[in-house]
C-alpha cells in the first residue's frame, strides 16, 4: 500500500499581526557609557560633550495574595491586593 499526502500551504497564524516597524528617529549622540558613582547612563555626541536626553519617570509596584485556608494548601476563597505608584 503505497500513501500519498498532499500538503496545503497554510499561512501562519501570527502573520496576520505582522506591521511594518515605525520611522526611527535618530538620536544626537554617538555613545553610552555608565557613570561607576550615580550608575546613570550618560549619552555622549561626536565631540565628547554630554547630551540631555530628557527626564523619564519611576514606577513601582506591590502584589500580594490571600487565601482563606487554615492548612496553608489554596482554598476555594482566595483574593490579590495590588498597588502602584508613579511619578
């Protein structure tokens, strides 16, 4: 018996999400290097002089988890707490 399969090109799901990338934008400066004191990055242009890249913020956030079981094992009733700031 001799089998015979036919296969059929099927298009991969995730192409569908596909985009092109967005414009770039090219930054002033030419390298990158960490401050050793404040571990800051610091952006340096083609003359060795420092470049402002501008101010970002900080996050930070907490989760905890609850559960109603007297052995330690998850029970039927549990819950989650989450907070978060930013500035």
């Amino acid at each position: 018996m001799t089998l015979t399969a036919s296969l059929t090109a099927v298009r991969p799901w995730g192409a569908s999400r596909l985009a092109p990338y967005p414009t770039t934008i090219p930054r002033p400066h030419v390298s990158v290097s960490v401050d050793p004191d404040t571990q800051l990055g610091t952006f340096l242009d083609r003359d060795g002089r420092v470049v402002e890249m501008g101010k970002h913020g900080t996050s930070s956030g907490t989760e905890t988890s609850t559960s109603t079981s007297s052995d330690g094992q998850s029970g039927n009733d549990q819950g989650s707490d989450q907070d978060s700031s930013q500035d």
